[in-house]
C-alpha cells in the first residue's frame, strides 16, 4: 500500500481551494474515470494484491467490483467530512463495500437532508463494512476527527463502475 500514487487534491469551498485532509489513491481493472469535486481522475491499474481483494468482496456481496478508492488517513487530524457516494459513474443505486486496516475509526451516519448525527460504528482493522443499494440516497456519511488517534488507517472502499 505505501507504493501506490497518493494523492491529495484540493476542493473548493465557498471559492477557495483546500487540501482534503487525507491522502487518497484511485484504482481499477481498468483506467476507469471519476469524477470528484470538478477534477477528473483516471484509476492506476490495482496490485495482484489489491485485485485479490476485490475478488473476494465480490464474491461476498455478489456486486463485481471493478474500482476502489483507497483512503490514507495520517492520524486522527486527518477526516472525511458528510457525503454520500451518489456519483453518476456508481449508478442509481451503488452497492460500496469498505475494508478497513489499521486504528480503528468511528464511522458516523445521519439521514440525508438532516445535520444531527444519527448513529455511528467503530470500524476496526480487518472490519468490512457493506453500504447496501439504497444506503446512499437516504443516509450520509463521514469519518470525522479523532485527537486521541495517533497511528494511521487505510480505507479502501470498493466500488462499481458502470459507465
Ligand atoms: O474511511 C471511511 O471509512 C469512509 C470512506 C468513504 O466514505 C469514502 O471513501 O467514500
Ligand atoms: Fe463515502
């Protein structure tokens, strides 16, 4: 994982640019293109390693996933502020299954259209967390910040691509 292309693009808010406060790399079986944030990225080609991985979460969710975004977060300063995955290129109705390794982070919920955190989950290394179809249209989710976590975790989400 340490050799994959991280990158760290910057979004635009309010009509400034910042860095996201994570690193992130892009793969696929294919150089598949996304879409994030205005800037287009086109996937690296994943590892055996990698591939291996999504074969079995395939199979385990009976979804063929042909891409993941990879989630690099340093520390506990790093985070993923409130989204649902609800790009066009995942469909009307993404199944996304995320495999996490390294501290364990909470993972919280709330409903789409609402600012009150509803739940949240402690992902811990080697946990698989499956998002069903459905999830992203009614819910939302973030990685928020956490000042006691010193020690890095990697997030790979796996998706499917369908355009
Ligand atoms: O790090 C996580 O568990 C969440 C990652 C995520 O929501 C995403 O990559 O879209
Ligand atoms: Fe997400």
């Amino acid at each position: 994982m340490t050799n994959l292309c991280w990158q760290q693009p910057s979004i635009t808010l309010y009509g400034k640019q910042h860095p996201i406060p994570r690193l992130q790399a892009w793969l696929g079986d294919h150089p598949h293109k996304y879409r994030y944030s205005g800037q287009d990225f086109i996937a690296d080609i994943w590892p055996d390693s990698v591939a291996d991985i999504a074969r079995d979460i395939s199979a385990e969710t009976g979804v063929l996933m042909n891409s993941v975004l990879v989630n690099l977060y340093r520390d506990g300063q790093d985070s993923m502020g409130w989204h649902a995955d609800d790009e066009p290129e995942l469909g009307p109705d993404p199944v996304i299954a995320s495999l996490s390794l390294g501290a364990t982070r909470d993972f919280a919920l709330r409903r789409t259209g609402t600012t009150r955190q509803a739940g949240r989950i402690a992902l811990s290394d080697g946990s698989l967390l499956v998002m069903k179809a459905g999830m992203q249209s009614r819910w939302q989710h973030a990685l928020p910040k956490r000042a006691r976590v010193k020690s890095p975790r990697i997030n790979l989400t796996f998706r499917q691509i369908i355009v």
